[in-house]
C-alpha cells in the first residue's frame, strides 16, 4: 500500500518516466522543464520522497547536482511494464 501511495502523488510517476526516458542524469531545473514546468515546491518534494524511497538519488556533477534513479528505480519501471502494454491496448479501444 505504500508503494501505491507514493506512486498515485500527483507528478508521481511523470517524474520517474523523465528521470527514466534518457538515462542520463538530469538537473533540476531540466526535470522541471520536462515536467510541463511544475512548480519547484511540488517537484523538490516528489524527489525527496523518491530518494527516500530509494528510487532515485541525486548525483553530483562539476556544474550542478542532477537526479537519476537507481536500480531500484530501474526495477520499478521494468515491473511496470506490463502496465504500459496494457495501457497501450486499453487506449486502442477507446
């Protein structure tokens, strides 16, 4: 149920899909720009609670600290793979 809880947050899993689709580390302010400009407030505490959880972590870089996930991140997204695939057939029938 916690699981549930955190990923059903607003911004959620917008969040971990950017930190996810390139890869590569990304700045704040970058993760903020891919997220439709989502307020700095709402996506500093989506990125505390996924650090907490061990889902992502911040990486430092000569120029500015930048976010990734981690394996356990990496884990999620692949576990959730089914879910885009039936999301994917679900949409077509719409």
């Amino acid at each position: 149920m916690a699981a549930l809880d955190l990923l059903g947050r607003r911004w959620t899993l917008r969040v971990i899909w950017e930190l996810h689709v390139d890869g590569a580390p990304i700045g704040f302010r970058d993760l903020q720009r891919r997220c439709d400009d989502m307020s700095s407030s709402v996506l500093s505490t989506r990125l505390t609670e996924l650090r907490e959880a061990g889902i992502a972590a911040p990486t430092s870089t000569a120029a500015q600290p930048a976010w990734h996930l981690t394996s356990l991140g990496d884990d999620l997204v692949t576990a959730m793979g089914p879910l885009l695939d039936w999301s994917r057939a679900w949409a077509e029938r719409r």
